[in-house]
C-alpha cells in the first residue's frame, strides 16, 4: 500500500465527528470485522435453534475468514499497528480458514440446505 494511501485510510472522517469519536476508514474496517467476528455467533445460535440441534452453518466459517482477517488488517496497517491485536486475529484467521476448507471438503460446494 502506498503512503498517501495509508495516510488517506489514516484520516478522520468528518461526517463522522458528531459520535465523539475518532473515526478514520481503518477504525470502519476494524469495527466491520469485529462486529462480523462476533455476529457468527448470531449466525450459528440461529441456524442451531431452526435444527433444534447443535450446527456450524457455512456462513459462521465465512464470517469467521472474513471478520478476522478484517481486524487483522486493521491491526497491521492502520496507524494502530498493535502487535497484541495482530497475535490475537492471526491465529483465528488460520483456523477459521482451515476450517472452512474442512467443511467445503467434506460437505462439498452445492451442499444440501437440511444436510447441516
């Protein structure tokens, strides 16, 4: 990433300013993926109540991938550059991939919906 990228994706976003806080574009992409990372949670109580057992729907492993490698980039080039956040995404990113492969294997792409 170039620098006036970075320092683009650094800068505050002043329509924003009304929350109180400081808001830059990276802090947006932090947040998305926070918020993706816990809502998969939403995601797999909802599809485990429609079972009326326990399941790990698709989309939980999606938004696992996409959440942690969102928070991921946030940590490792926003101005925050946190090692502690980069260590607690890099792990969840890994796993959360390996599983998703796991479950394209073993359920295949077209999977039936009631197969869960």
């Amino acid at each position: 990433m170039t620098v006036a990228a970075e320092g683009i994706l650094n800068q505050e976003i002043i329509w924003l300013g009304w929350t109180g806080l400081h808001i830059t574009f990276w802090k947006l992409i932090g947040y998305t993926g926070a918020l993706m990372f816990g809502g998969r949670w939403l995601v797999q109580f909802v599809a485990s109540k429609r079972a009326g057992k326990p399941v790990m729907p698709r989309l939980f492993w999606y938004m696992s991938v996409v959440g942690s490698l969102m928070t991921l980039s946030y940590f490792l080039f926003s101005a925050k550059q946190d090692s502690v956040g980069v260590l607690q995404n890099l792990f969840p990113s890994f796993t959360a991939l390996y599983s998703l492969y796991l479950d394209i294997k073993h359920r295949g792409w077209n999977r039936d919906k009631a197969s869960h």
